[in-house]
C-alpha cells in the first residue's frame, strides 16, 4: 500500500490516516461522515484519502 503521506496542494499529514479511514469505511460509515471523525477538512485533503487507490498489489504480479 503506497499512501502519500502528506497532501499535494496544502501538505497536511495524512499518512496516519489512512488505515484509520478504511477501518471505518469497513464498519459500514459514510466516507463523508468518516473523514469528519478524522478531522480531515479541507477539500484537497478529503480528495488524498478518498481517491486512493491500492494498485501495489496488482502491479507486484509483473514483478521478475
């Protein structure tokens, strides 16, 4: 899993949200009610962790 760890446009840390965000996401909550429990709220912000995509998995399978 590559998460930035800050946010492109304000810089803001997000990395250690991340896996906060999914275990929420997993128990059923809204993303918009999630990222408020995290206190993610600036919009570029709340973009870095909702757009995140897990494609490590999928490209370590062309790996040699």
């Amino acid at each position: 899993m590559m998460v930035p760890v800050r946010c492109f446009s304000c810089g803001k840390v997000l990395g250690s949200l991340y896996e906060a965000f999914l275990e929420k996401l997993n128990k059923g909550e809204s993303p918009e009610k999630a990222l408020d429990a995290l206190g993610v709220k600036r919009y570029c912000c709340r973009r870095m962790l909702f757009t995140q995509a897990d494609l490590i998995d999928n490209i370590m399978k062309y790996q040699r």
